[in-house]
C-alpha cells in the first residue's frame, strides 16, 4: 500500500498512523511531496487511520489531511444473518450445554473453557472458567427436587467448588446436551463480542465485557 501527498509553505511535515484512534507509529521530517510504503500486517482486520500534517513553523500555520483504509476480511460469519464487522477464523470444537433454574453453562472442548451465563440480572453476567474435571468423582450435595437434576462431569465440578455460581444458578434444569459448535469474534481492539453455536442451532452472543448475552434465532 503507497500513501502519496503534496503540500506547500511548510517547513515540517509528519505521517502518523493510529491504533486504537491513538497515534501508534510516526515518520517526521518527511519531503513535501512524497510517499511512503506500508505493508498492512496479515493479522490486521480493523480500519487503518492516517494522519498526514504539515507545519509552517515561523507562521505558524497547520494543516491536516486523513486517510482511512479499509482492510478486506478475509473471514465469513458462520450464521445468518451476520453481524457488522470482520470475525475471526472460526472455532469448531465439540461443546455441551445445560440449562439451569438461573442461567446455562457451556463447555467448549478445544479451549478446555466452561462458560457460565446468569440471568438473575446480577453482574458479571457471563464468567469463563478453565474445565478442572480430571475424569474423577465430583460433590454430591443430596438429591436435587423432583425434575431437577444435580450437574456431572465439569459442569458439576465447576457448580461444587463455586458456592456464588452454585447460588446463581440453582439445580440443572435437564441433564447437559452434548454437540458440535462454531466459535467467533468481531476483531476490534477491545469491546469485543462472542457469538457460538447453541445445542439447539441457534446462537449464543455473548456481550464485552461479561455485561450480557442473548440467544439469536438463526435464519435457515
């Protein structure tokens, strides 16, 4: 990629690029007409801003000109209809997924990672936790009610060693549901949202910064 410009009276001219809206990299004491190559990185998928200005230091003078450069993703969405901006490169890892009295847990395998979402309305109302079932026996803290079940396996280990998580959810509403889900990321600096593959095909997005999540109905 060649930025190119031309500029008159000024004395000092300086090209900056932004990341993250601040200035990230600078090139001071520049021609005034001239370019300048720049190689997008291959893991760059946000806008790329510019900021070209010119000074005439005994006026006093400033000018300033921007260009943005709109990187082309290389990703798809896994599901219909898409959200705005660029994904990463899809996750495919067997899950499961189990519905309780206050909220789901979700276990996605490749990332060894159990997600916890609470719909008391309390916050966090996701938090992520590494999966420390080691294949062994977990807590048995009595007989759930009629119709309740009591969590096994990682979701069970993870329900026994955390009496808040235990206290938001309540007792497994049907036994976990095993099945293969997709996992991406919008790619921005920060504030970024998770969407995966629910159990019955549909979509969990979950919000930044653990503040929420929703199912999303997937159109065929």
């Amino acid at each position: 990629m060649t930025l190119s410009w031309e500029v008159e009276d000024a004395d000092q001219v300086v090209l900056t690029r932004f990341w993250d809206y601040r200035p990230a990299e600078w090139w001071k004491n520049l021609p005034l007409i001239g370019t300048h190559n720049y190689t997008v990185p291959d893991w760059e998928r946000n806008p790329i801003y510019f900021m070209l200005d010119a000074y005439d230091t005994v006026t006093g003078n400033h000018v300033a000109a921007g260009a943005v450069i709109n990187v082309i993703c290389p990703e798809t969405w896994f599901f219909y209809p898409p959200p705005d901006g660029c994904p990463t490169a899809p996750t495919y890892s067997p899950a499961s997924e189990q519905p309780f009295e206050g909220g789901f847990m979700i276990w996605v395998g490749t990332q060894d990672r159990i997600i916890v979402l609470f719909a008391d309305g309390n916050y966090p109302k996701v938090s992520n936790h590494v999966d420390e079932w080691d294949g062994g026996a977990i807590c048995d803290l009595g007989p759930p009610p009629a119709g309740m079940f009591h969590p096994v396996r990682g979701f069970g280990t993870l329900w026994c060693a955390e009496p808040t998580i235990r206290d938001r959810l309540g007792w497994a509403l049907e036994p976990e549901t095993g099945y293969e889900t997709i996992l991406q990321s919008t790619t921005m600096v920060k504030y970024n949202h998770t969407y995966l593959r629910a159990a019955d095909g549909n979509v969990w997005h979950l919000l930044p910064e653990s503040s929420g999540w929703e199912k999303i109905p997937v159109v065929p």
